[in-house]
C-alpha cells in the first residue's frame, strides 16, 4: 500500500468507486445528448464527493487535493464525461485561497455540497496556454470595476452560478496586468452559449461567455489587491494540473478493465503472446503515471508545489490515458461499438487531458525551463 494512502483516503476511493459504479449508468445517452447530469452531481455533493479540498468549516472533507484528485481518477475509470462533476466546484480553489471570509461563506458550502456550481473564466478566442494574450478587460468604476470581453471553452460556463473572471486591470504593467473577479449568474452584461459537437467529455457542460459591461463590485475582487491575478492563476494551474492527472489515469485504467473483461471472455485471444505484451504494457503505463501524481499531488498538499514535477505528471497522464485507450481499444476491436460503447467515449474522451490545463507542449517546456534554471546538483 502506498504510504501515502491513509485509511481516510483509501476509504474515500472506494466510496467514489462504488458511487460512480452504482450512478454512472446512463453515459451512453449523456453523451450523445450532451445533457450534464445534474442530479448525479447533486447526490455526489450530498455524499461528500464534490468538496473533498473544501475546508470542513465551509461544507467540504476538508482532506486535500490529493483526495480530491483520487475521486477524480475513480469516476473517469467508470465515466470520464459523467466523471467531470467534480469540475463543478472548478475555481473553488481560488476563493479558499484568495477570497474574502464573505465570498467563501456565501459559495464554498453550496458548491461543496452540490447545491450551486462555479466555473473559472480564463480562456478566450486568442488566449490558450499564453496567459499573456487574455484581452477581457476591467476598468475601474465607481464601487468595483467595469468587465468586458469574451471567454470560450469555459467547464461549467452555461450551468454556473458563480464566475471567476481573469481579466487586464492594468495594461501597463507585466505580470501585474491581471486580476480575479467573482461575478454572480444574475449580474446583468452577461450572456452564454454552449459549446455543442466536442469530440469528447460531452456529457460536461462548456460554454463561451461574453461580458459586457459587466459590473463587479469591489469587494468581488480577489486577493489583497488588484494585479496579483497571475500568481493566482499560476497557483491555480498548479493544482488543476494535478486534477488532470487523476482524469488521464483513470480513463487509462478505465479502458485495461473494459480490454481485461473482453480478453477473460476470449481467452484464445488473450492466450497470444503478443496480446499480452500489450497488455502488460498498458498497466505498466498507468501505474507509472499514477505514482507520477501520487508524488505530486501529495506534496502539493503539503505546501511543496514543483511546477516541473507537476507538468511531468500532466503530461505522462495525458499520454497515457491517450494511448493506452488506443490500445485498448485495438484490443476490443469491434466489440467497442456493439458491447457497451463505453470504450470508443474514453477514446474520445481521453484526448482532452492532453490540452487543457496546459497543452502537451507548454508542459514539454515548463518542465525543461524549470529544471535548467536550477543550480546543479
């Protein structure tokens, strides 16, 4: 057993195994729909499995991101699009860190509890992985401040009943450009529209939004002070990275049982030398990547943040689950479709790992950068 996994932690991945096994029933019609499941998410707060980071005082488990980060992996081994619930708390951690003791009041017990949702506004049309090119901007104005611009590809942004805004509040400066904002669903300069035909994760809801206008009071700003929005979302991708790890993994392991169960239920096929090669290959893979962010996650918990260790743990999830699905899915072969469909969802799905929270590419390079401007050993 991994030292790591206390009773508290082994005991809540069992919990999110049997709950997703037990719910997660209907991701065939979710997902040709592109319906979220809003009563799972729901009944998944009311058990405790949203806001596991979520300090107990405000409605959560209060154990972690590593915690949090294991449910994650348990609910994309059974359904990675049904499993992106728990990406309905997404900013959360901004609000634990950087808002006021009345903002966290008002939303952290809702959203620990399944009973509002948040989503994080970062990207735009122009703005990806490159922070630097986010244009929304917010222009001080009597009491708070004045958004306006266009955020696309937003987790949540249809369904959210809190918005936290990245936004320029001062273009002259550098890193210092940047604020947060916390924005309410009835605010009026606010306008969505989902985001239909993604290739996968159809069944989490994506929007883009568009601000116009839009009046943020001063105390829905977060932080001490306006400018400290860089830290802030750099802190963010920090620990949203090693969420990801916890969806590559999964739909990685997700997708060795469904290729297990079919190879049991073949065994001429499964008696191929090269068929177990393959295999083998496959669980070597994910538990590579599992202990990648086992490491990560857990020291994140502990205040010991290495973007490089991060970013290396992103980016073997996101390959692995990218691969190993391929696998699995050249193993199952034609059973894919007409079984339970379940395995060509986590092909489609497992690609996003490899995008969002930082492409592929921008981990290659955080990684290196990180290591060559280290002293040498």
């Amino acid at each position: 057993m991994d030292p790591r996994l206390n009773p508290e932690k082994l005991g809540l991945m069992v919990q999110a195994r049997e709950f997703a096994r037990e719910r997660f029933t209907d991701g065939y019609r979710l997902d040709k729909e592109e319906t979220f499941p809003a009563a799972i998410h729901q009944a998944a707060g009311s058990a405790g499995l949203l806001g596991a980071y979520i300090p107990k005082e405000f409605g959560g488990l209060g154990i972690g991101f590593f915690g949090h980060t294991l449910i994650m992996e348990e609910f994309w081994r059974v359904d990675p699009g049904i499993g992106n619930i728990l990406l309905g708390i997404f900013g959360s951690e901004l609000l634990m860190f950087y808002g006021s003791d009345k903002l966290k009041r008002r939303w952290l017990p809702p959203l620990a509890e399944g009973r509002a949702i948040s989503c994080c506004a970062i990207t735009e049309p122009n703005a990806g992985s490159d922070i630097f090119s986010v244009a929304t901007s917010a222009i001080p104005s009597k009491g708070g401040w004045r958004l306006d611009g266009t955020k696309q590809f937003i987790t949540g942004g249809t369904l959210a009943d809190v918005i936290l805004i990245l936004a320029v509040s001062d273009p002259g400066q550098t890193s210092g450009r940047f604020s947060f904002f916390v924005a309410e669903k009835d605010s009026a300069g606010i306008s969505r529209e989902k985001m239909k035909g993604k290739l996968g994760i159809r069944a989490s809801d994506t929007a883009e939004l568009v601000f116009r206008d839009l009046f943020v009071p001063e105390s829905h700003l977060l932080g001490e002070a306006a400018g400290e929005g860089f830290s802030q979302v750099m802190h963010l991708f920090n620990i949203n990275r090693v969420f990801a790890c916890g969806q590559g993994v999964g739909v990685a392991q997700g997708a060795v049982d469904l290729a297990i169960d079919h190879l049991r239920e073949n065994p001429l096929q499964a008696g191929k030398q090269t068929t177990q090669f393959r295999l083998a290959e496959m669980l070597a893979s994910v538990l590579a990547a599992r202990s990648a962010y086992y490491s990560a996650g857990w020291k994140i918990d502990q205040g010991d943040i290495d973007p490089a260790e991060v970013a290396m743990a992103k980016l073997l999830a996101g390959e692995t689950g990218v691969r190993v699905a391929r696998d699995a899915l050249g193993i199952v072969g034609v059973y894919a479709g007409e079984k339970t469909r379940r395995l060509s969802r986590f092909y489609r799905d497992a690609k996003i790992v490899e995008i969002y929270e930082g492409a592929k590419d921008l981990e290659k390079l955080t990684i290196a950068r990180q290591v060559l401007k280290r002293p040498r050993g």
